[in-house]
C-alpha cells in the first residue's frame, strides 16, 4: 500500500494491496500463548492482528472490540481461509462485521507472544511496514501515555 497511488482513497488502495498480496501469499503455521498461558497452534494463519485501537489500514475495523485505556490488547485471529473465502471476508472489515464468522477468532490480553509452528519464516506488520520476523512478543503498558484534552 506504501508504494500505490493514494488518488483512490484510503479504502481502495489498501483492498487493491490486499489483493496483490493474496496472490502469492502462503498462510503460515503459527504457536502463541497470552499472558504465560499455554502455548496455542494454528494452521494457516491468514491474519493475526494484535489491537490497541478498532481500526488500521484506511479505516478497517479489524478490533471492533478494542478499546485503548482497558490495559488489554484485543487479538483478531483469521486462519483457514482460502484466498476467495479471505476476500469475501475483507469486506466486511471496515464495519468490523468479520468478527463471530467461522474464520475469526478473537482473545483479550496483556501479552501475547508470536512463533513459527514450524521454523518458516514469517513476518511482522506494524503500521504497514515490517520491520522484522516471528518470534514477536507485544506487551501493553497501561496508561503509560498521558493525555491531555
């Protein structure tokens, strides 16, 4: 999306990216565990989306259920979705309508901790750049931002 013409818009540019990247993407297999809890598989992991805030990437609702001064990171989990199943899927992301669908599940916590099920690599999004691979650990620092209004 960094690199597309923004004279469509926020929403087309980031569908448009979203697009080109589904059409060699290969959904990897992934461990992860919540607050020292239980380490979790998953396989094919189309998305895993740690949220401080609803929405990213030209206005999706990916964490309807966030909220940014409960202390808790809101993870949005899309896996087993084939590419056509994934597409029909994004649509429904910028009302935050994806969440409750048979390829979605989601988990509140303050730490979550992110590893390649099996050695692939993988890499971490952050605002749209990916500045480095799994393994990944997001911990919440509670009101550590003051804010003024």
């Amino acid at each position: 999306a960094n690199e597309s013409p923004k004279f469509w818009g926020g929403a087309l540019t980031y569908f448009g990216s979203t697009v080109r990247g589904l059409a060699t993407y290969a959904p990897p297999s992934l461990r992860y565990r919540c607050d020292g809890g239980e380490w979790k598989e998953l396989e094919a992991v189309n998305t895993l989306a740690v949220c401080n805030g609803r929405y990213f990437g030209g206005g999706m609702m990916v964490g309807p259920g966030a909220e940014i001064n409960d202390g808790q990171f809101y993870v949005c989990i899309i896996s087993g979705a084939s590419v056509v199943d994934f597409m029909w899927l994004s649509n429904s992301f910028y009302a935050g309508q994806h969440v409750g669908t048979k390829f979605v599940s989601t988990l509140r916590c303050k730490t979550i901790e992110i590893e390649s099920a099996n050695g692939e690599e993988c890499m971490v999004e952050v605002d749209g750049e990916t500045p480095w691979h799994v393994p990944a650990t997001f911990s919440i620092l509670p009101s550590a931002i003051k804010v003024i209004y």
